[in-house]
C-alpha cells in the first residue's frame, strides 16, 4: 500500500492522503497490538531481559517513517519495536527478535532493545542513550560524500537531549550541513525523571537554534501533524539544506520498562488524561468523520492486523534458539 | 560392686570392638551369665558377668574400640553404695574424654608433623621444565642441587642429571621399574596394602598324579601336564568351596560364577598369568591342551588381552625351581592364590614299613577379610584329597 | 634489511604511515581520514605530527575532515559512516582521548556486528598517539593498549617499525572490523627500510625481530627498539643470547610465535611502556602460563611501567618509563638470580 503512495506522488492531494492515512491507522494499530502481545508473552517469561514498549507513542514513529524509503537510514532506541514496525521490519522477525531466537531479524542476539534490519533501512537501535545520534551524523556524512539522496533520521528521548552525544551531534550535523532529521520522542519521562526537572528549555526544539538549525514542536499523538513537518524536513535534507530538529510530544501510556507500573512518578489522572489522547483512536475519528472508512473497514482492518500479529507471535514461539556452536559467530 | 574390663584374649590384643550388649542398662544379671560379646583381630568372644546385680552403667557401645585393660561395664551388687557407684562411674567418664582428647591432640601433631614433610618437599625450587623432564627420566630431584636463581633446579641441571643417570646406568646396569615390571610392582604393592594375607602349607603325596601322567604317556601318548592335574584339583575343590572364586566389592563379597584359572608363568619378560576360562567346563584333554598352548604362547610372548583377563583364582608353580614352600602374594581383587612346590621322595612309615614316596608342598594364601583359617584348611585338604585320588576326577 | 625483488629506501614511521594513508586513499574512495587537525596542523600541510601531511591537498576537504573537539561525536559519526559504505580512518590525538569516546568505540562499534546478528560490518580505523616520553604529564602520556584488548569485537594494533606502520596501516584499513592502531610519539621520529613497492603486513602475525636461544623478550610499540638494544647488550657484555618478538597485533594475537619461541628459549620477559597492572604482560604471561606451563625454566617477568600516573617533570617521568637498562636487569634476574 506504502508503495503505491510513492508511485502515486505527484497526483491529486485528496487521494494521497487516503492511502496514506489508511496506511498510518494500519500500522500504528499493528504496533499497539504487537506491543500489547509482546507485553502477554513478557508476563509468560518468554522474553530475556528488559523490554520497553512504546504503548501511546505510534504516531511518532509511524508519522516519520511514512515519508521515507527503504533505503533512508534509520537509528532507533531502546524504546524501538515500534521504530522498527513502521520502517518495515517484519513482525515475524521482529517477533522473534524479542524472544531471542536463531530467526530474528539479529539471529537473536541483539535482543528487544538493539533491533536492526538493514535491507528495510533501520540500521541499528541503540539502546545507550544519546549514542545513536552521532551514529545518525555518520549515516548522513556516508550520504553526503556517496552523494546519494538518502536521509538519515535518528529517533531518541527526551532524556538523550541531554547527553554529550546530542550536542555534538547536532553541531557536527549542523557545520557539514548532513542529511540528518533529529526525531525527539519526547514523553515527559527519562524512566522517573520529568523533563522539567532534567531539562533547561522549555522545548526541546529550542536548542536547534544554539546549532543554528531549523527546530520544531509537534503534537506528538498527531500522526499527520508529525507527518506533515518531518515532510518538510526530509525534503530540505534531500535538497542538501542540512539537518532538522524535531520534537514531537508524546505520553507513554505504560512503564519506562515491563518491569515498571509507571505509577510512582505520575497521576492516574495525568495517565487518563493522555490516553483520551490516543493517537489511533484520533485517527480513527478522523477517518470516519472524513468519509474515508467505514466502521465495518476499520473492524475489518482490526481484525487483519490482530491476525498478522498472532502469526507473528505464534513463529517467534515456534522458532529455535540460537545453536550454541555459534555464539561465537558474528565477533569479527 | 564390680567392674568389666576389656580383657585381653591375644597376645597381641591391645583393643576389642564390643560387637553386641546381651543385658540393657539397669537389667539383672546372674554370675556367669553371658553380657557382652567382644571382637578381637582374629576371634569372638563372650564375656559373662563377674557377680550377681544389675548392669548399672554401659560405657562403651557397640562397634566402639576400647583398650585393653580399660572398664566396659559396672555391675551393681546388693548392698553397695549408689553414691561410691556413682563416684566410679564419673571417674571413669572423666578419664575416658581425657583419654579422647589426648587422642585427638595426638592426630593434630600427626597432622603437623605432615605439614612439614609436604612444605620439606615443595621447599624444593624447580622450574616446570626441569620438573617434568625429571619425572620423563625417572630422575629423583630432591637429589639435584639447583644452580638457578635462589638455589632453583633449572632444566640445565636435570639434563645433567639426566647424563649423569645414564652414565651411571651404563656402569651399574640400573634398569628402570617399566613395563609389565612396573605393572607387577604396582599389583604386588596394591595386594600388600589392601590384602591382610595368611599362607597356609599342606603336603600331598603326589604317587596318583605320576602314576595318571605315566598312564597317559604310555597309552596315549599324551604329555599331562602337573599344572593341567592341579588345575583340575583345585577347580573341583573351587565347586566345593565357592567363596574362594570370589571379589570383594566395596562392602560385599561376590561370588564369581566363572571359574576362570590362572597359571603363573615366569618369562624372560617378566611374569605373566594366563587364564583358562570356565576351566570347570573342560574335560582333562582340552585343560591339558589349553594349559600347554597358553603356556607356549606366554613364553613366546604372543598372548592377547583376553588371554590374561578375568582370572578369578591363580595357580602359581614353583616346583620346577626346587622351591617347596613359599608365600604367594594374591592378586588385587581375588581372594586366594596357591603356590605349588616340588615334587620330592621322601620316606614315610606306612602300614608299619618305611616306604619312599613321592610328595609336593602345596602353600595357599588366602584374604583373611574373607576367609578364616579353619576354611582355608578345609580347602586345601580337599586339593589335597584331589591330587591324592586325580585318577578318580579325571 | 633487504626484501627479493624490492627497492628499499629509510623513512620515518611518520612517513611510513602517511604513505599508508595516502595509497589506501587512492586505491579506495571509500577511505576518508576524519579527526582535529589533520587538514592543516601547525605546518599547513595536515595534522599535528604529519601523518596526515598533503592529504588534504590531494583528496580535498571531504574526503580528510578536520573535526570539532568532540571525539564521541565524531567517532560515533565514524562508526555511522562505516555501516553505511565509507571507510573512515579517525585520528584521536593523543590515546588518553580514546576515553573522550569510549561509548562509542566500546558500546557501540565494537558491538554493532555481534548484535545485528552479522548485518552490519564496522570498517574503521581509530589511529591514536601515545604521548609518552616528552613530558606531556599524566592525561597525555597514557599507554590504554590493554583496555582494548578486554573488548570483544575489537581489534588492536601496535607497530613499532616503519615498515610494520606503514603495512599494517594499509591492512587494518582493508579489514572490516573496527581496530584500534596505535602509534607512539617515541617512534615516530625512528628510521627504517621500507620497499619503494607496495606490500602489506597482515594482521595477527608477530614478528621476530631478533633470532635468541637464551630466552624470549615480548616487547611491545615502544619498548621493542629498546628490547632490541638490551638483546644486543646482552649479547656483548653477557654472552645472553635473546629472542625478541614483536605481537605487532594485540587482538588478534599470534600466540603460535610467541609459544613456539618460549618452548625453545623456556624463559619469557615481557616488556611494555604502559602499567603493568593487568597490562598486556599480564595477558600474554598468563597464556604462557596456561599454555606452555611444562615448558617454563624461570619465573615469566613482566617489565613494565609502575602503577603511577605520568609526571610532567622529566626527572620523574623517565622513572615510569622501562628502559634497557631495566630489561637487562630483569633479564639477568630470571637467568642468574
């Protein structure tokens, strides 16, 4: 459907945005029911280690990814399933990703928090904060000099805007006008910590400007605001006009991790508040108000979606483990 | 009131283990009336009461070793005094942790008295090289003086040592304990460790065995071997006293259902024993065939392994070396072994007239853990009686 | 030294490695050299001590790309270029820099093929200095080759000749794992044959620098000209006649030359520049250990620099710094106590 847009650019506005939408809606939801499961098969004790889901923020990652091919470079985070869902990771391999096993899109050994899957784009996800945008700067050099028009967007917190990692970045990027979209997810909270208390600036975007490079505040849960404006970032990026900031602001519905009931920090009623905002239900207003799908469509989008996450679940649980005659591959 | 001591019932009994009490604490017991029985080394005995009264105080339990000399028991007579009774009691009880403690310190100077030894032999400095090419070459360090730093032995020294040795050897003809010698040396010294011995001697006129083996000379030309006579002897006796085919394993005796025997052959190589298996199941003229082949082949050094494994019984012959008594040592893992000696004429009285007959000492060792005196004699005279009348058994 | 079939001529290990830098650079668009200074430097012609002199004049500012004071940003950009088809070849100035980075080299590229599952390959090259020896105190003189060596994924290289410089530059380069190359301020000034025709030295093969029977001598970056004048001492004043091996590369290590030489010579000494606290000493003498144990005639030494951070003051430094005469010291102590 996303390919069809691409060869459909160029025609009449209204039937773009259709497509278009309808393909957000299906993939966000595909993301929040992924994550919901992935939470199911977390409680069952069938995934190693820490995972964090992004239950409240698809629109974020589904908004940037819609305007970028599989050949721009994406850096993902911690917090990445749904980076890695909208930049067309298949959600069998990303399913068994999480699981840890052999058919991963890592082989199982970079586990929920470092999912990578070169041929759609998304080259890594860096789960020690901040780290993945110099990594981003690089893709963007490695553009620049190979003089491609690829992108490079680099996903990150609130938290990592405090990092040296994003400050140099940001510079770097900045002085060698790199084809870099800086994508600040921010949902108020480094684990415990409010932004207010970690942070100097009222927005994000505003430090763009110490960079001297364009920044933006965005309504986070608006997946065609967020659209809308990395749009304008990727064109300016491809045209050779250098990096962009933005900060889209967002809510985690659910705990920094699934070991977190996120309930220590915040209200019940902050949490409440933000999920009437919820970013797919607003679409799906959205869609019916405008006549683009019917009740009976958006069900019947429901229920492929449901399907294809169970099927994706059900391989990640049917798929071996990694043979232990290879831990040793992939060092060098 | 009287007391029981530990008796000594042998001269060289200085303990008894108290094998079972017979009357429980502050039962009547009755002037001869058995108590206690009590294990020495070699024999069980039982010990009854000194006096009529009750056994007032126990002070050694069953499977408890106590010395010679030391009090076992008190016996309560009418009319004595509990507190004097009393009185005894904890004296003894005193002495008795004292005696417990000693013992104990006793093992911790043992146990210092090692430490010493152990720090004597790592106080030798030796480098890794120079200790693994010793040991290659048989090389004993603690008589290499180090030249390395701090009186170290570095591998420059044992290769000394080394050409020294070899010099030496050249000259005083040292030959190193390898191979099936250094086999035999580490089962003899297994058996002597393990194996509480005792070799019992019986003669046995040997006029049957010549007069069967010149009977089969003459009529079928056939050489009997004395091996293949004895071995038919003792694997009859054997059926009769199945607990010499034994092994014992761990806490138990098992008895062996093969009878597999062994024959002692001295080679230029050394001594090797190959083994008839199911030696029972074999009329005379196979034993006698299977004896001749394995021995020719022993001596041609052309036996395999299964030519000398699973032996459960070994008949060793010195005979032909003049010997007539000697102390076989048992192979680990069996019970008994039998030495046969010579064959010598010797006069006896028969019937009233002295007559010259032929004779041939049989020396049998057998596993006191297993088998007692009494049933090792028994065995023996039932070899015996076998070689006497082999014409019957043949 | 003579190569068949080479024309060879003295350079600097300077000059060794700029010629390694600059041939790599033509043969492959791919390599780009990023770091501070190395454009311009003091002398106009490229970085600080000119092993990036007139690269830039040949291969523009693009390809050789002066960078802000902000290792872990351009080193994460590094990385970020080598997964997506560039070769660069990062300068840090000074090694104790490397930790202005560590994040990046150590969480990141060290780890990126392992945790992609093999999808991704990290083909850089982070060329450092170490400042020992010139007084430049206790932040600029550090010797960091063992903490390196503690991190799979990563491979660690040492030269100590300008021929090694120059043919183990060219092949990390070619590798598409990411190495740490390390230099040395004392060894850049030193001469040495180098052949006028191309050559490479593989990575993972040691060099024995001097043919011995009496013991075996590791020396590692610095201390091998000093190991090689000890050995040379030895010989005249003492009748030791010393093997002197040079790793060259510390991951992957060529353990078959050093073990092949201790089983011959029974006796090791290992000699580096940096602390001997868990240094590569401690690494190599304990594979020695586990390996050759049997083999061993006297204790395994490890020369090294004492658990000090560098003084600035000369009369200090030279202290924390091995020299031949502690070699010969040590040498003698394990051979004649």
């Amino acid at each position: 459907m996303y390919k069809l847009l691409r060869e459909a650019e160029g025609e009449g506005l209204e039937r773009l945005h259709s497509d278009l939408l309808i393909w957000m809606y299906t993939k966000m939801l595909e993301i929040r029911r992924f994550e919901e499961k992935i939470e199911e098969e977390y409680r069952k004790g069938l995934i190693p280690g820490l995972v964090h889901l992004s239950i409240g923020q698809e629109a974020v990652a589904v908004g940037v990814c819609a305007n970028l091919r599989d050949d721009d470079y994406v850096i993902g985070t911690h917090r990445g399933h749904g980076i890695a869902i909208a930049k067309g990771v298949p959600l069998d391999k990303l399913a068994a990703e999480i699981l840890g096993k052999e058919t991963g899109c890592c082989k199982g050994r970079g586990g929920s928090m470092r999912v990578a899957y070169v041929d759609k784009g998304l080259l890594y996800s860096c789960p020690i904060v901040g780290t993945g945008l110099p990594l981003a700067v690089g893709a963007g050099l490695s553009i620049k000099l190979r003089k491609t028009n690829q992108v490079a967007v680099c996903f990150f917190g609130d938290g990592a805007s405090n990092t040296g990692d994003f400050h140099e970045a940001l510079n770097l990027a900045s002085i060698w006008r790199l084809p870099v979209i800086f994508i600040c997810e921010n949902n108020m909270y480094a684990i415990s910590v409010h932004v207010k208390k970690s942070t100097s600036v009222e927005n994000i975007s505003d430090r763009a400007r110490g960079y001297n490079i364009p920044g933006f505040t965005v309504d986070g849960n608006d997946v065609i605001a967020v659209y809308k404006i990395v749009r304008e970032a990727v064109q300016r990026a491809r045209n050779g006009e250098g990096p962009t900031l933005i900060e889209c602001k967002t809510y985690r519905i659910v705990g920094h991790g699934t070991t977190d009931p996120g309930i220590a920090y915040r209200t019940i009623e902050e949490i409440e508040e933000w999920k009437r905002k919820c970013p797919i239900d607003r679409l799906r207003r959205y869609l019916i108000a405008n006549g683009i799908l019917s009740e009976e469509d958006l069900n019947r989008i429901g229920s492929e979606v449901e399907a294809r996450v169970r099927e994706a679940i059900k391989f990640a649980e049917e798929s071996p483990y990694p043979s232990p005659d290879q831990v040793a591959e992939y060092v060098y | 009131m009287k007391t029981i001591i530990m008796p000594k019932l042998d001269l060289a009994m200085d303990s008894g283990t108290i094998v079972e009490w017979f009357k429980r604490e502050g039962e009547e017991v009755k002037e001869g009336e058995r108590v206690v029985s009590i294990m020495t080394q070699k024999v069980t005995y039982e010990i009854t009461s000194p006096a009529n009264g009750t056994l007032y105080k126990v002070f050694a339990s069953a499977n408890e070793d106590v010395p010679v000399g030391k009090p076992i028991a008190v016996i309560m007579e009418p009319g004595d005094n509990v507190a004097d009774v009393e009185r005894y009691i904890r004296e003894v009880m005193a002495e008795k942790a004292a005696s417990k403690v000693e013992i104990k310190e006793k093992e911790e100077i043992t146990v210092e008295v090692k430490e010493e030894l152990r720090e004597e032999i790592e106080r030798i400095k030796i480098s890794p090289i120079a200790r693994k090419l010793a040991e290659e070459h048989g090389i004993d360090i603690t008589k290499i003086k180090g030249t390395g730093p701090g009186g170290r032995i570095t591998k420059e020294d044992v290769l000394k040592a080394i050409e020294e040795f070899k010099a030496r050897k050249e000259k005083e003809k040292i030959m190193p304990l390898t191979g099936i010698r250094k086999i035999i040396a580490e089962r003899m010294v297994l058996s002597h460790k393990t194996i509480p011995p005792v070799t019992y001697s019986m003669e046995v006129d040997a006029t049957q065995m010549i007069a069967v083996r010149d009977a089969f000379k003459k009529e079928k030309n056939i050489d009997l071997s004395y091996n293949t006579l004895i071995t038919r002897a003792v694997v009859k006796a054997i059926i009769d006293y199945p607990i010499f085919n034994s092994t014992i394993e761990g806490e138990n005796i098992r008895i062996i259902d093969d009878i597999n025997i062994g024959i002692a052959v001295a080679t230029d190589y050394g001594l090797v024993v190959p083994v008839i298996h199911n030696a029972d199941k074999k009329d005379i003229m196979e034993l006698n065939a299977i004896v001749r082949d394995l021995v020719e082949r022993a001596r041609q050094n052309k036996l395999t392994i299964e030519d000398v494994s699973n032996g459960t019984f070994i008949i060793t012959n010195l005979g032909m070396f003049g010997v007539d008594v000697f102390t076989p040592i048992i192979f680990p893992g069996q019970v008994a072994i039998l030495g046969v000696g010579r064959i010598v004429e010797k006069p006896v009285v028969s019937s009233g007239q002295i007559v010259i007959k032929p004779f041939m000492t049989l020396s049998l060792t057998a596993d006191h853990r297993v088998i007692d005196g009494a049933l090792a004699a028994k065995f023996l005279r039932k070899i015996k009686e076998n070689l006497e009348n082999i014409h019957l058994i043949i | 030294m003579y190569i068949r079939g080479c024309t060879m001529r003295e350079i600097t290990y300077v000059e060794a490695l700029n010629e390694a830098l600059r041939e790599e650079m033509r043969r492959d668009e791919r390599v780009i050299v990023m770091g501070e200074d190395v454009q311009l430097g003091y002398s106009g012609r490229g970085g600080l001590f000119l092993v990036t002199a007139d690269l830039m004049r040949e291969f523009g500012p693009e390809r050789v790309r002066d960078t802000p004071i902000s290792e872990e940003g351009f080193v994460g950009a590094a990385i970020g270029a080598a997964i997506t088809g560039l070769k660069p070849v990062v300068e840090i100035m000074y090694a104790d820099f490397l930790l202005c980075c560590m994040n990046q080299i150590v969480n990141v590229a060290a780890k990126l093929r392992y945790s992609t599952g093999g999808q991704l390959k990290v083909p850089i090259v982070i060329r450092t200095m170490i400042g020992q020896g010139r007084g430049v105190g206790s932040d600029h003189s550090q010797v960091p080759i063992a903490w390196f060596m503690n991190v799979p994924g990563l491979k660690v290289v040492a030269p100590s000749t300008p021929y090694d410089a120059k043919g183990l530059l060219k092949s990390a380069i070619r590798d598409e794992s990411p190495i740490i190359f390390f230099e040395s301020f004392l060894l850049y000034r030193t001469k040495g044959f180098v052949p006028t025709e191309e050559y490479i030295v593989p990575l993972g093969e040691a060099d024995v620098k001097r043919k011995g029977t009496d013991l075996t001598i590791v020396a590692i970056s610095t201390m091998v000209p000093c190991a090689l004048s000890a050995a040379k001492k030895l010989k005249e004043e003492f009748n030791i006649d010393a093997e002197v091996i040079d790793p060259r590369t510390l991951v992957p290590l060529d353990k078959k030359t050093i073990i092949n030489s201790v089983m011959k010579t029974n006796r090791l000494i290992i000699v580096e520049s940096g602390v001997k606290t868990c240094g590569v000493g401690a690494e190599i003498a304990s594979i020695v250990a586990e390996e050759t144990f049997d083999y061993l005639d006297a204790p395994i030494k490890r020369v090294a620099a004492p658990h000090i951070p560098a003084p600035a003051s000369p009369a200090l430094e030279q202290l924390t710094i091995p020299s031949e005469n502690d070699i010969i010291r040590a040498v003698r102590e394990i051979l004649q106590g």
